[in-house]
C-alpha cells in the first residue's frame, strides 16, 4: 500500500529510465491507500547520494549488475500532504530510475 505521485518529464523519455512511458508511481514507504499496479509501479522514498530526498524503484525490481539508479530527467510530485509530511518539503522529487551497462556508463561518462 501506498501512495500514488505523479511523474513529471520533458518529451524526451529515455527507455533507460526504469519508468519509461509511465504517467505515476506508487511509493510504498509513504501511508497511503493504493497498491502498485504495472501502470503505477511501486518506488521508495529515499535519501540520494547527496543527502536529498529522491524517488527510486522499489528494491526488488532493481536491475542487477548494472550502473544505478541515476537521476534520469524526470521527477515526482503530489499534492496530498503525506508526501510533504514524509519529506519537509513542497516541490518535485528527483526520480532516480535510469540504469545504465557498465559499458554505456564508461561511455557515457567520459
């Protein structure tokens, strides 16, 4: 159960984005009514690399041996007040949902 936010990105959607072509998520660590269906995975609130609040796929669809999750160009919003409870925050949330192979990570790196 949890909590369903809406995903927020530019035209361009990268199928390197677990997320790719959904319109929202379901975060299971945040109260809320809602289980997580294909059209609404589940995700997590989490604390980035930085400290910051993010959003990233639960731990169990995390695909192994690869580079992430990253920050993939798109974020999450609500405006239910759970969320804002959760994190201290009003604003959009970084969703960490790209992977990358180790080999694109090499190149797209340099």
């Amino acid at each position: 159960m949890g909590l369903i936010v809406s995903v927020y990105r530019d035209h361009y959607d990268s199928e390197l984005n677990l997320f790719h072509g959904r319109e929202s998520v379901t975060v299971t660590n945040i109260p809320g009514p809602f289980d997580p269906t294909p059209d609404r995975p589940a995700a997590e609130l989490a604390k980035g690399p930085g400290g910051d609040w993010i959003i990233r796929p639960a731990a169990e669809d995390v695909p192994v041996g690869m580079a992430g999750p990253m920050f993939g160009g798109t974020y999450a919003a609500t405006s239910d007040s759970r969320m804002r409870e959760a994190t201290g925050l009003r604003s959009a949330l970084p969703i960490h949902d790209r992977f990358e192979t180790w080999d694109q990570y090499r190149m797209l790196s340099q």
